[in-house]
C-alpha cells in the first residue's frame, strides 16, 4: 500500500489555529466550499469521498507571551481540542502572508501550540492566506530567511506549509494540494491521529463547569446587589460626572476615554502628561474625564517613575471638586496573576485606603470575549482577579473600545457610577497619604537589598536602546509592506520610499552588550516581559494607524508619509519618556552612587 494511500482516512479530523483576524474561519469555508450563516465552532463536510470535521479554536490579538495570556483563552483551547476526540489528525496553523511575522509572534506561536501537547508538530502544517496580495516567490524566499522567526517555525512542521487564496474560493486546485499534503502528513504518522490528553480535557471541562456556575452566581449577585441598592437608596441622577482613569501603561484608558466622551479627546499613545483632563457632554450630563499616567505593569511600584505618583496625586488633588467614581481600567484579554493584584494595590494605595470604595474595575477590549461573559473571565483567572473585584465591591464593567457607536454600554456605566454615588460620598484624598508613602519607602529599601540596582539601571538603559531599534526596523519593514499600494514588490526595490525614524540618541549605535548575567533572572524576566509588551502594542497599534492612513482618499503619498513618521514617534516617545525616567529614579538612588565609587 502506497503511503498516499496509507494517507487516505474515511474520517479526517482538523483543528484549525491562528491569531485573530487571519482568515481562519475563511480557510474553512474554502475548503467546505460553505459559508457559515452563524459563527460555528465545528463544521463538517465530505471531500473525495471521506468525511472531514474542522473545529476552529479561539484565536488571540497580541503576542506578549504565553504567560500573559488569559486562562479562559488556554482552557477554551483544551475544549476545542477535545471536539476533535480523540484526536485531530492534522493541525492548521494559520498565518497572514502579507503581514510581518516577528521575533514575538513566533515565539508565542510555538508555545501556543505546544499547550496541545510537546508532540504535536508532526501533525502540523503551516497555512499562509492572502496569498493573492503577494507573490508566491516572496513568501518562499521569506520561509527560507535563515534565522527568522518564520523559518524557525516552518522547520518544527517539518517544512510542511502550503499559501491559499482565500479570496478565489472557486479555485479547488488550492484546496486538493492542501488535502494531499494533509494525506502525506497522515501517512508519515502511519495513518495516526494525535492523541490528546483525556485527563486534561477531563480536568478543564470539569473546571468549566466550576466556572460557568461561579460566573452565573457572580452575575445574579451583583444584580441584587444594584437591585437593593436601586431600592433602599435615593439614586440621584447626576447632572455632572466626574471620573478618573487609572491602570498600568497601555491598557487602555485613553481609548476608554475616548468612548466615554465618544470623540477622540485623548491622544493615543500621545506623550504622558498631554492633554490629561478633557470634558463632554454624554447623555445630557457635563462629563469631566481625568487621564492619568499608567504605571509599569511588571515592575514593582518602587521602580516607577516619579512623575506617575506626583501626576496622580497632582492632579487629583488639583481638581476644583473630587471625582465622583475611580476608573481602574484593565484590558479583559490578558492574564491578572498574584503580582498585578500586588502591584496594583501598591499603586492604587497612594490615593488611600478609602479609595476601593469610589473604584469600578472598566475592563477594556471586551469585544475580544465574543463567546464569553467577563464573569466567565473573572472565575476562570483565578484568586488574584477575584481579590480585585471583591476589593471594589463587585464593581466592574466592560467595554467595546473599536464600538464606539455603542453608547448603551457608556449608558450603563454612567448608571453604576449613579449607584455608587449613592451608596457613598464623593471621593477624597486620603490626607495620610504619607504613611502609605513610609510603607513604600520600607519595600523600597528591601527592594534595594535583594538587587545590585546598578546592573538592573544598566540592562534597562541598553536593553530598551536595543529594543527600540528592533523596533524601529520592524515599523520601517511595516511601512513598506502596507504603504506601498503594489505589496508584491520586491523589498529592495522600495528602500527610497521607506519612513525614516531617525531620532536615535546618538551613543544608541553603539552595540554594548547588557551585563544580563549580573541580573537575577526573575528581575531580567520581568524587564524583557515589559519590552515585549511594549513591542507588541506599538506595532499592532502602528498598524492600524498605518491602515487607516492608507485608505484615507483625501491624503497625498507626502503626508500619509508624515503622518506614518509621526505616529511612530508619538508611540516611541512615550516609551523613552518611562525609560528615562524609571534611570533617573535609579541612578538618584543611593546605594547606585555607592556602587559606582567601588
């Protein structure tokens, strides 16, 4: 028997997995030759005589790292999986082809897929879409770039990828080459499925079940609870609302501003400190929204700049009349673990104790939990968002950022800002801030024992010069691939018309190697985790800039260029503005003066 044949199963199981926005759900409705009325999560169909089933997993939107990826999004996986029991013959790895793939993207991919099993890669098979939107010689000389992440990629499938058109699904050429390589995959694993892991799938559903009761509890909970709240006090409907965001840098609270005020009036990855307090009329109320700079998300409060604590307090304090609701803003598709709750206690403690009871938890990009609740969310991420939530009294709610004609959800917001004005008074600075300041101080002081701060502040300084240059060539490599109008050109040919970000310091040539070996790892963990996050929402959020530009009608080449450059820079900015700053911090430090005498 012929292995093509060997290959040949009467049923053929495929799970199909990528990002979000990849064409996943399109790649199955080429090779079923169906379009789905209604989002499905397994479909069936009969090609070349055999029975096929793909279930299509949840995709996400960006690559930080594994470890900051939600719970409900690795559990969903599992559960998708076991659709596929007791186990998929191949996995489909899906991959836009006229996108860049970062350094990020594919180490995320591999661990990704490795949550299915370390074995998995036999059975998998790269599929790149948009295929039409570039020529088929430039993605295999892109498979075949010796050290970059998509060559790392293809060579643990064993070389294994195929490019589809997803846009010509009468083409059925595409779609009988991808099933003869899924049969050779098949008959090289001699006509094997992957065996998932029953136990784990066992575990996960039971701890779904777990979730989807604690969630429905947690739901009907938190309606009494405004229920009773609607019912013994006199909720007064506030003609002015005044509101304060808070929450770590890049989560969001621009943007969550922006909805509230329905108008861009904070500048999306402006410089911190400009255009902080911004006003509106919302519902027929005069809206007061104060931004406020986010804190790092991994380092501890100690290490943050001291212009995030001043400009908080600052402005809080500065206001004419205190803020009638607390907005912690967090986005709802990443992971909160023990030390985000530590961390944002140690920042949130700064406003006072008294503070929790004037805070909604506003989670961000919620539109990302399409087939989820948050309350889902909350039970599924475990005792650190739990602790959270309880700690503001079961006050949270969720927003649609990309909707922003969805005012129903600015709506309810203004109401449970209604409920909690009731329930208490206006909000006030704790004028005892300095004891949790003396607090600070103390770990502070502990913090500088445990650490050589000197190496810390070094591997900071020349760690974010070589990652904003990472970062700047990717962005030129961005530009080029949307900008320019005909995205099958050849690279070379296009270098005259390519961005210049040129505003480097000018030591930032200079390739000194970090002294990492000097750093305790789990210091140098969270530093690199903080670089990929940073990485990772500037180009996605470049991106859509970029996108936008392009398909402005209105804009010459000359200006879309400018506002390509300046879009960059604002983003870039911001991030060196931390940087800097977080170093001077450091460097003022005493023990860093002591070390640097020895």
């Amino acid at each position: 028997m012929s292995k093509h044949q060997e290959g040949k199963q009467k049923e053929l199981r495929v799970v199909v997995l990528g990002k979000r926005q990849t064409g996943k759900t399109s790649v199955i409705d080429t090779i079923l030759e169906t379009s789905a009325t209604e989002e499905l999560v397994k479909r069936e169909g009969v090609l070349d005589g055999r029975r096929v089933s793909l279930v299509e997993t949840p995709g996400w939107w960006k690559t930080f790292s594994l470890n900051d990826l939600s719970n409900i999004c690795k559990q969903q996986l599992v559960r998708r999986l076991a659709l596929t029991s007791p186990g998929p013959h191949v996995v489909l790895v899906v991959i836009r082809a006229d996108r860049p793939f970062t350094d990020s993207d594919g180490k995320f991919l591999e661990e990704y897929v490795e949550l299915m099993g370390a074995n998995i890669w036999t059975h998998t098979l790269i599929i790149f879409t948009r295929g039409d939107l570039i020529q088929r010689k430039h993605i295999e000389q892109h498979v075949q770039d010796a050290g970059s992440a998509l060559k790392r990629l293809i060579d643990k499938c064993g070389d294994k990828y195929h490019v589809f058109n997803n846009s010509n699904r009468h083409d059925r050429t595409q779609v009988t080459e991808l099933l003869k390589k899924i049969e050779g995959i098949v008959g090289k694993n001699n006509g094997r499925h992957y065996d998932i892991d029953l136990d784990k799938v066992k575990e996960v559903n039971e701890r779904w079940e777990e979730i989807q009761t604690n969630a429905n509890s947690r739901k009907d909970g938190v309606q009494n609870q405004r229920s009773l709240v609607q019912e013994k006090a006199y909720v007064h409907h506030l003609e002015e609302v005044r509101v304060v965001l808070l929450g770590w840098i890049l989560s969001g609270k621009s943007s969550a501003g922006n909805t509230i005020l329905n108008r861009d009036a904070f500048d999306i990855g402006g410089r911190t400190g400009e255009r902080m307090r911004c006003f509106g009329d919302v519902d027929g109320r005069r809206m007061t929204v104060l931004d406020t700079p986010g804190w790092w998300k991994y380092f501890a409060s100690e290490l943050n700049p001291d212009f995030i604590r001043s400009a908080i307090l600052k402005n809080v304090s500065e206001c004419t009349k205190f803020p009638h609701a607390l907005l912690l803003v967090i986005p709802a598709d990443t992971s909160f673990q023990e030390e985000q709750m530590k961390i944002t206690e140690e920042n949130m403690s700064i406003l006072g104790e008294d503070v929790w009871r004037h805070t909604i938890v506003l989670f961000t990009w919620g539109e990302r939990f399409k087939d989820v609740s948050i309350e889902q969310h909350i039970e599924s991420e475990g005792e650190a968002l739990q602790w959270l939530i309880h700690k503001c009294r079961n006050r949270y709610h969720v927003f649609d950022n990309t909707d922003k004609k969805n005012r129903a959800q600015v709506t309810e917001l203004l109401q449970k800002i209604d409920e909690m004005a009731a329930e208490n008074s206006l909000f006030r600075l704790d004028t005892h801030t300095h004891t949790h300041l003396e607090k600070s101080r103390e770990r502070q002081e502990d913090l500088m024992n445990e650490i050589r701060l000197k190496d810390v502040c070094h591997f900071l300084d020349e760690g974010f010069e070589r990652k904003a240059k990472e970062i700047r060539k990717k962005i030129e490599d961005l530009c080029m691939d949307i900008m320019d109008e005909h995205l099958n050109l050849d690279k070379r040919s296009r270098n005259t018309d390519t961005p210049n970000f040129e505003d480097e310091p000018p030591d930032s040539q200079k390739e000194v190697p970090p002294q990492q070996d000097k750093v305790p790892e789990p210091v140098k963990s969270l530093l690199e985790r903080e670089f990929s996050r940073w990485e990772s929402v500037i180009i996605e959020s470049v991106r859509e800039s970029l996108l936008d530009i392009k398909s402005s009608l209105e804009l010459s080449q000359d200006e879309k260029r400018k506002m390509t450059e300046e879009s960059v820079q604002n983003w870039l900015k911001n991030y060196s503005h931390y940087v800097e700053h977080t170093l001077d911090k450091l460097r003022e430090n005493p023990i860093i003066s002591d070390l640097e005498m020895l």
